[in-house]
C-alpha cells in the first residue's frame, strides 16, 4: 500500500512541517527506514538517533518537533503521543493475519464431559479433558491441552503447544503464548530421613482477565490455595512464577524472571530482565526493581531497586560511584604501604641508636 503523508497525517490527526505530498509505502524503525518508510521518535532521548535516519517521515510530538530550526530531509507529522499515533499506522503497511475460521477439527480431541461457549475455534491435535468449560469465541491452537477441570472464560487464546493441568482457571481475554505450562506441580519437597519427599501440590491456579503470559513461560500449582496472576499483568517469555504466589494487577516481568513460591507484589510491579526473587518476600505497589537483581527482602511501595543483593537505587549508585574509585584508591593505599615502610624503618633505627648518640641529639637539642 502507498499513502501520502498528508493521508498518514489525516489518519492520526496529526499536522505537518514539510512535504505533503511525499510518497510512503513501508513503516519501519528509525535505523531500518528507507526514503519511502515512516517511523516515530517516542521521546527526546531517541532525537540523536535520526542523524543519519533516512525515513521519508516521522512522527513525534510537537515538543521534539520544536527542537528543529533548520531543515531537515523528512516530512514531520506532530501528534500528542507519536507511538501510539505510529501503532495505529502500522496496520496500513502490514498483514494482519485474521482469527482462525470457527470450527472445531475433527482431529482434536474433546471428553463428551467438556462443555464449549459458541464461536470458538479448536485446531487439530488440541486435547480438552472432562468436565472443561470454555465459554465463547475461544481459540485454541494446535496441540494445546485443557486438562481436567479447568475453566476458561470469553475470548481467551491458547497458542500451540500450551498446556493447562487440572483445575486451572483463566479469565477473559487471556492471550497465553505457545509452550506455556500452567499449573504444574510447586517445587515443594520436605528432607527426612536422607531423602526428598514430595509435598502434595493440591491448589490450582486462577488467571485473571486480560492477562497475557509469554511463550515458555511456567505458572505453578499452589501447595494448597490457588497461585494468583492477577488482572492485566503481562508476563514476558521464560518467566518462571513459583507455587502459592500472588501476583497483583496490571504488573509487567520481563524474560526470565524468577519468582520462588509465596511470594506477592502489589499492583503496578515492574520487574526487569532476569530478576530472582526468594521465597516469601514481598513487592509493594508501585516498586520497581532492576533487571539482573536478586530480591532477597521486601521493596517498600513506590521504590526502585537495583544489584544483587538488591537495595535501593541510591544505595547502589553509591556503590556504583565507589567502585569505579577503586583503581585509583588502590594505588593510593600502595603509596600510602611504601610511606608507613620508610617511616618504620626510621623510627626503628631511632629505637636502635646508642645513648651517646641520642645524648648528641639532647646536646644539639
């Protein structure tokens, strides 16, 4: 498809500094646009990164737009937030794959117990246990597995390969990613007697509405309540949630994020790439915590913690700043070793100097 960025600029309600008429045929990031493709800068911060940005246009706010007095070689089209503006324009220049027609394969398999909501779409090779209720315009993927049990409400999509044990309960609109597995069994086990003996794991899991969770990605079983995801939390790929955690609201983790069991944040938790959590600690509204950190006590509501173990940013920029003097304090203490030798050295010949000398010293005193 080709638009002008005049049509662009129409969709998105935004205005232009610059040609009107200029041609535009692909959407693309700011490094990979070419003279036909429009991108977006979504804060001062990316500005540096169109020098050498070759895009026919760009869309950014009217803030950033202001911060260019001479002329550049792409349209501009102002909006008040460029990234949701270049989102609604992606669409022009991509493929949008449709929902699977709706129809259930008659390669699938479904227990004469399991009940289905209108408008759902089952994919060859899916297995839905006994006594499953799925309500309406659910779609599950290829090889995906409901087990025994298990309630999934309205619009709820189960990629390939996605596995639900027993008794496991997903709200509405749930976008669950290929090769997730939720609700196995909690790493619980007890030491007697030289061995590990296996806890029970007889909880569940509830999921609840528009969530989304990231292909790989492991929800275990509770011991004996249900591990919570709570509503509109977004899990990223390989993020591992621990058996009886709670998760609150509208949390995002990134990749492989490590909860342990019994842990619980409060709404609106941000954690970053590869962040561990120990057992039974807790993240309070609103904190944030670094990517790599390793949690080993409870975040205050509001905070940002960073490093392993994790404390409060200023903590670890103080950290930060001193170990980057630690070069430099090095050889200061070598210098400072040399100069307490020579001063040693002195003060033992001083010690053994005889009394004729030392009278001599008086005298010249």
């Amino acid at each position: 498809m080709t638009e002008s960025v005049e049509t662009l600029a129409a969709v998105v309600k935004g205005t232009i500094h610059g040609d009107h008429a200029r041609t535009i045929n692909d959407a693309n990031a700011i490094e990979a646009a070419g003279p036909s493709s429009v991108t977006f800068v979504m804060n001062s911060t990316q500005v540096s990164r169109l020098k050498d940005c070759r895009a026919g246009a760009v869309i950014m706010d009217a803030k950033i737009a202001a911060s260019f007095t001479e002329p550049v070689g792409f349209s501009i089209i102002v909006v008040a937030d460029a990234q949701a503006a270049f989102q609604k324009i992606l669409p022009l220049f991509r493929k949008i794959r449709p929902r699977p027609e709706r129809s259930i394969s008659p390669y699938s398999h479904i227990h004469p117990t399991a009940r289905l909501g209108p408008n759902c779409h089952v994919a060859a090779g899916v297995v839905i246990g006994e006594d499953v209720v799925i309500g309406s315009d659910c779609d599950l993927h290829p090889n995906a597995v409901v087990g025994a049990g298990c309630r999934i409400a309205n619009d709820t999509i189960l990629h390939a390969n996605v596995v639900l044990y027993h008794d496991v309960v997903v709200g509405s609109r749930v976008i669950i990613h290929s090769g997730a597995v939720i609700g196995a069994d909690g790493f619980g086990y007890r030491f007697e007697s030289g061995r590990f003996e296996k806890i029970p794991q007889l909880g569940t899991v509830h999921i609840h509405d528009d969530v989304e969770i990231g292909a790989c990605a492991t929800v275990d079983r509770g011991a004996i309540g249900p591990t919570v995801i709570g509503e509109g939390t977004k899990l990223d790929n390989l993020v591992m949630i621990g058996h009886n955690c709670e998760v609150g609201r509208h949390n995002v983790f990134a990749s492989q994020v490590g909860m342990a069991g019994s842990c619980r944040s409060g709404d609106y938790v941000r954690l970053g790439g590869q962040v561990g959590i120990r057992d039974h600690a807790q993240l309070h509204t609103g904190c944030t915590v670094g990517a790599k950190a390793g949690v080993l006590k409870d975040v205050p509501a509001g905070e940002t913690w960073l490093g392993a173990p994790a404390t409060h940013e200023m903590e670890q920029k103080r950290l930060v700043v001193a170990m980057r003097r630690l070069p430099d304090m090095k050889d200061q203490l070598k210098d400072l070793e040399k100069q307490v030798a020579m001063l040693m050295t002195e003060l033992e010949k001083l010690k053994s100097g005889s009394p004729e000398d030392n009278n001599g010293l008086r005298a010249a005193g």
